[in-house]
C-alpha cells in the first residue's frame, strides 16, 4: 500500500513521516511497519527467527511555494501519483515561525478547493481532447458524472461509480477520487480538533494527536511504546493508529501465519477467499492449495497452542473459497 502525506506548508508532514517511521526514516519517504500487538504477542510465544510485520509506504509531499508556477505545481502532481491514500494533515498546533493561528478547518477548506480545482482542469481538458478524439460512451459518460459532481463542490470519491467507470478514470489521477483520512496534529492530547473537524470531514475518518509526543514515543522501544503512549493520553503508537485506520479505509485486513522460523502478518483485501490469500504468502501454495486449518488469534491465545487448539476443536479446516476473517491464524496444506 502507498500512502501520500499531503497538507500545507509546516503543518507537521515530516514529523509524521519520523513518527511513523518510529525514528528510523530520514527524509521524506519511509516504510511504515503496521505495529500489530498480536504480532507481537504470537511472537513471543513462538520465539521464532524472524518477526515480519505488514508494512505500507508514506511519502511527504511538500505544499508547492508558488501554486501559480507550473513546473512546481506539475512536480507536486507527480509526487502524488501512485497514492492510494492521503493522510491529510492539519495543524491545530501554534507555530510561531508561520506567523498565524491555527485554523485547521479553513486549511482544510484550502486544500480541498484546490483538489477540487485540479480535477475539474482535468475533466475539461479531457473532455475538449474527446472533441478530436472521440471517447468510448462509458468513458464520455463517467467524464460527465466527474463534471457534474466538481461543478457542485462534490468530490469524487463520493461519487457513486460503476467498476468499469472507475477502471476508465483511474487513468487519470484524479486527486479527490483519492479516499483520504485526516491526521489532526494538536497541541495536546485533546478531543476538541475531532469533534469540529469531523463535522466538515465529509465522511473522512478524523485522528489527532500531537505529532511531537508521537515522535517521543515512536523513539521508544516496542515494548515500552504502548505504555508510554497510554500515559501521554495518545490513543497508541503512531505507526499503530494510522495503519490500522488506513487499512481499513482501503479494505485491507490481516491474517496471520506462526512458527518457529517466521511469525508474519500478511494484508489482503477484505472478502479474499482461502486460495488468494494463499498466492500471497507464494504463488506455489495457491497451485496446490487442499486445505486451509484456521484459528481465529483470539482462541488461539485463550488456549496457548495450535495443538490446544486442535484438541479443543476450534482448530478448523476450510476449503479454498472461505473467506479470510481479520486476525485469522492460517496454516496452508499444499501440494506441490
Ligand atoms: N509545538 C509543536 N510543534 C510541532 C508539532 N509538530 C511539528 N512541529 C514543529 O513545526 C515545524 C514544522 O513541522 P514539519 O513536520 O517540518 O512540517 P511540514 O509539514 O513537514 O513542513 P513543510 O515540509 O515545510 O511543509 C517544525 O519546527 C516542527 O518541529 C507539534 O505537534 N507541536
Ligand atoms: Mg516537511
């Protein structure tokens, strides 16, 4: 998964790419692991090897200086292509060196205007250009609905869209068709940004913490960060929180594999069957799926052991077209 952290000038973008990055990234890129407390727990019953967790990558992307000059503004669109997902950051912190309050919801308003902007730029043009080339109706169609929707200050990612309009207009990377979750970095660990700013969300997912103490924390130990995070009145790890909202948002969940040589999280889309989920871990366990035996972590851990499990009988055996709950502990009988 690719994230875009997006959001205006000094608002908080690379101290969330270190806090996510839990102070290893430098810059502005980095991977995020997807810190998952049963990972770590699975780990330390099964000691094994190596630990894998999931991971997604952000990237920061700089608000242009000079919106009006065009190679800037063609060089931040090409920063945002590839993202399946925008952490929007607003700053409700004071930042002296900006010289202005904080108002996160008229710095919203801002960026949303402008994503706004981008697209509707867009839709003309391509809807002058099918003048000389004529477009395909479901493709004519979808242009039309994207210039609707812009022309009534509806984004894109509200539009109802069938499957193979969105397949058309993928091609053209159009900013607000984007899902995004706002990332609120306050002053303290407060309630206050949430409530206001849900109420102009438009649907988007609202965290907030203070990005600083996050990187605090992020600077810990796994072990300690939890605790530390809990103590600070964060709602959890930086990298925790907001993988876990973004998967969600996309409709990513994990199963889990165990054992001595790997203990490992693997992210699927929701509604993956037994096999795909298979041709994740290898392409040769998927070819010669027979059988998956699935513990949900939860039973897992109230019993200890897979062979508990099994005597307990909540080791179950499923065929290749059940369906991947999240957290599911999977062991895959192949043949190959
Ligand atoms: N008090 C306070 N300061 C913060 C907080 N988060 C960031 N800052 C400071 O605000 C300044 C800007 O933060 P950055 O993370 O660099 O912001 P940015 O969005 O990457 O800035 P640009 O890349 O210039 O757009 C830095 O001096 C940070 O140390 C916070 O939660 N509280
Ligand atoms: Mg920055």
């Amino acid at each position: 998964m690719e994230a875009r952290i997006i959001g205006l000038k000094g608002c908080g973008k690379s101290t969330l790419v270190a806090a996510l990055a839990e102070g290893r990234g430098e810059g502005h890129v980095a991977a995020v692991h997807v810190g998952d407390a049963r990972v770590r727990a699975l780990s330390e019953i099964f000691k094994p090897k190596k630990t894998t967790f999931a991971e997604f990558k952000v990237r920061e992307v700089a608000w242009p200086e000079a919106t009006a000059r065009k190679g800037e503004m063609e060089r931040y669109l090409d920063a945002l292509a590839g993202g399946q997902v925008y952490l929007h950051v607003l700053r409700a912190f004071e930042n002296p060196l900006l010289g202005k309050s904080p108002d996160p919801v008229a710095d919203l308003e801002e960026l949303d205007r402008e994503f706004l902007l981008f697209d509707m730029i867009r839709v003309e043009r391509a809807l002058e250009r099918a003048k000389k080339a004529p477009l395909p109706d479901l493709g004519k169609r979808a242009l039309g609905r994207c210039q609707e929707a812009l022309e009534t200050e509806v984004p894109l990612r509200e539009v109802d869209f069938t499957e193979e309009e969105l397949t058309f207009l993928r091609g053209y990377q159009f900013l607000t068709l984007i899902p995004q979750l706002l990332v609120v970095n306050t002053a303290a660990a407060d309630s206050f940004a949430v409530s206001t700013l849900t109420a102009f969300a438009r649907g988007r997912q609202v965290l907030a913490f203070p990005f600083l103490e996050a990187l605090e924390v992020a600077r810990l130990s796994p072990e300690e960060q939890a605790e530390y995070a809990a103590a600070l009145g964060l709602p959890g790890p930086a990298a925790e929180v907001v993988a876990q909202a973004a998967f969600a948002q996309l409709g990513y969940i994990s199963f889990l594999t165990v054992g001595g040589d790997e203990v490992r999280a693997w992210p699927v889309r929701k509604g993956e069957t037994a096999r795909e989920a298979a041709g994740a871990v290898h392409s040769d366990i998927q070819r010669g799926f027979i059988r998956a035996e699935v513990v949900s972590f939860a039973d897992f851990m109230k019993y200890g052991s897979l062979k508990a499990c099994r005597d307990a009988g909540v080791l179950r055996i499923e065929g290749k077209d059940y369906i991947v709950a999240d957290g599911d502990i999977i062991n895959f009988r192949f043949n190959v």
